[in-house]
C-alpha cells in the first residue's frame, strides 16, 4: 500500500494507491477507530489466497503498521453477564505478514463450564456489529417471545385441538430423531414427563390419544412409551 499526497504541505490530501503486484478490492472507514481499511489481493501469483490489510489514519494520511497496531489493543478481554450465567472471552489476533486481525469469540456457560457458541470475525466494519453474546442475548429473547405467543395460542386449544398439536409434534421429533441415525424415543424422559404434566393438565390423556395414531403396533408403542416415562 502506498500513500500519494498531493500537496506535501496539506497532508490531508492523499491518494491510496495500490502495492506494486495487488489490487485494492475494498476500502471503507472502520466505525470504531475510524482508521481507512484498505483491502489488497496479490494479482501476480495467483497461488497466493492471502487478503492483504492497510489501516491508515485519515487525518495525516499515515500507514499504521501491524506492530504499531498490536501495541494499540486489547488482545484479551472478557465480558461477563451475571443475569444470565454467561462469560464471554474474546481474543484479538494479528497477522504480522497481511495485516488481518481476527476475534476469537468463545461464550461460555460459567456454572457448567459449557461452551454455547465460539466465532471469528473481522474487528472492523463501516457499521457497528454485535458481538457473540449480545447475538445469544438477542436469540433468547426472541425465543421467548415465541414462546409465549405459542403458550397463548395453545392455551386457547380446545382438547381436541391439543391433541392433534402434540400427535403431530411428537411424529415430527421421532422422524427427526429416526432420520438422523438416532433413538427416536430419547425424548420420552421422565423428566420431560414431569413437565409434561406440570403444564398439561391433560397430558396423560393426549400421550394416550398419540399412542393410539402412532402408524406402529399400538401396543409395542405404548410399552416402549411407558417404560420410557416410568409411567404405569
């Protein structure tokens, strides 16, 4: 990457031109450090996959190199959400040889030790982007609502209509479980039995009606069923 200034004594003023051998595929202005990003490809050997990275600063027009760079940032930091038992650790790596730097996003669970989710993204974007937990918080939070949308239109079920829901739920998740080489009565658990009952009133009545329309030997079902859920 090179640097053309046009009036020596305005040094605002400058041309970005492209490194003998590349050419410029992107540039934009990073919303965070508010560096110019410019973006290379090597054109002459072709074996070469690299994306090549120039920060420059706008107000002098000065090439930031990646040692001065890497002096600049935080390469660890960690951001906890007590609320939701979560521990985010995101780590800022540097490619002395191309310029890219790179976030290693890793979300963990802090009771369990569980990792929910890792990513690696780009620190830099003309507009702000959300890091790995905010991404979590979002999805959770759209879960919920979900949730409670299906909660209310289910609670508004005649016991008919429930029926035919968790008949068609329950083929769904044991085609699901049957298709990918699984169990496909894994999810017949005394526990999710428990909880079953704790918000269906009804619950043993509808299991009973699913049974029955189960396309299987009914009773084979039911068998396999009620030994699952310890349920006489």
């Amino acid at each position: 990457m090179k640097i053309k200034y046009n009036d020596p004594s305005t040094t605002p003023r400058f041309d970005i031109i492209a490194t003998d051998g590349r050419h410029i595929i992107k540039q934009f202005i990073d919303h965070k450090t508010g560096y110019i990003v410019v973006m290379e490809i090597n054109t002459e050997q072709l074996s070469d996959t690299n994306v090549y990275y120039t920060l420059i600063e706008p107000s002098k027009g000065l090439i930031i190199s990646p040692q001065e760079r890497l002096a600049s940032i935080e390469t660890e930091r960690i951001i906890l959400n007590k609320e939701y038992g979560l521990r985010l650790t995101i780590i800022h790596t540097i490619n002395m040889q191309t310029g890219q730097e790179t976030l290693h996003e890793t979300l963990v669970e802090i009771l369990t030790g569980k990792v929910k989710s890792t990513r690696q993204s780009s620190p830099f974007a003309p507009e702000p982007s959300p890091n790995l937990l905010d991404i979590y918080l979002e999805r959770q939070a759209e879960k919920q609502v979900n949730s409670t949308q299906l909660y209310e239109k289910y609670a508004q079920m005649s016991l008919e209509e429930k029926k035919a829901y968790w008949l068609r739920n329950v083929m769904l998740q044991m085609r699901f479980q049957d298709e990918s080489g699984l169990d496909e009565y894994a999810f017949f658990t005394p526990e999710n039995y428990a909880e079953w009952l704790a918000t269906e009133p009804d619950f043993d009545q509808i299991l009973d009606f699913v049974i029955e329309n189960i396309p299987d030997d009914t009773e084979n079902v039911r068998a396999k069923i009620n030994e699952r859920l310890g349920r006489s």
